[in-house]
C-alpha cells in the first residue's frame, strides 16, 4: 500500500514541476519559480495581506503559524506586460504558533527571473 502511495504521489507532483526552476536564494531558502504560459490550473492561490515591489525585490504578507518561509512558496509568473505573478503554498505551516502580523516573505527580481523595475501583477487575493 505504502508503494502505492508514493507512486501515486509522484504521478501527481511530477507534472508540477515541468517548467519549474528550483535555486538557493541569499539566505539559503530554496526558491521554486515557474514561468508558464498555462492559465488553466486549478490550483488554490494563497491570501495575501500585503504586497509590496519597490523595483528589485518582491515583499508579501502572508498568514502564518509560525514556520512559513519565502521556500514554502512557487512563484509562478506568466509573461506579459505586465507579468502576472501568483504565489502557491507547496508546503504548509503545520506549526501551532499564530502569528497575527502574519510572515513577511520576499525575492529579489533576480530570484523571479524579472529585470529590475519591470510591471508586475498579482493575481493572488488579498486577506485583511
């Protein structure tokens, strides 16, 4: 049964991560970004509670219950004018600590793939 399991698991995953780029990022997170030209997935996009570009660095605002990382992300970016960005949690934070402020996760437009002072749109929705 347990075979079972991880075969179906892999199945499910390996489609995910065709077109993926996986790297460390400065504080040795690992980051997963995904440029796509796909918009047809049914994938649930997390909440935000803030975003900020300031034209070399993304910042996001997201619930957390304590173990939320920029690495518990893929970041998904289509190309456009402007780009359109969406953050999917891949691991959950099963942590019991709630932090209402919520976790401050962020990338570099390097990380993202982006040129420095490029337009971006965020798909996510916003939680408040």
């Amino acid at each position: 049964m347990r075979a079972t399991l991880v075969a179906g698991l892999a199945a499910t995953l390996l489609p995910l991560l065709g077109g993926c780029v996986f790297y460390s990022s400065e504080g040795g997170e690992r980051v997963s970004v995904a440029v796509s030209d796909q918009t047809g997935r049914a994938e649930t996009a997390e909440a935000v509670r803030k975003v900020d570009f300031d034209g070399r660095r993304l910042s996001v605002v997201v619930g957390s219950n304590g173990c939320t990382e920029a690495s518990s992300f893929e970041v998904r970016i289509k190309d456009g004018d402007p780009a359109e960005l969406t953050l999917i949690r891949r691991t959950p934070d099963l942590c019991k600590a709630l932090v209402a402020e919520g976790k401050l996760v962020s990338w570099t437009y390097e990380e993202l793939g982006l040129r420095s002072g490029e337009a971006v749109r965020v798909l996510n929705p916003i939680s408040l």
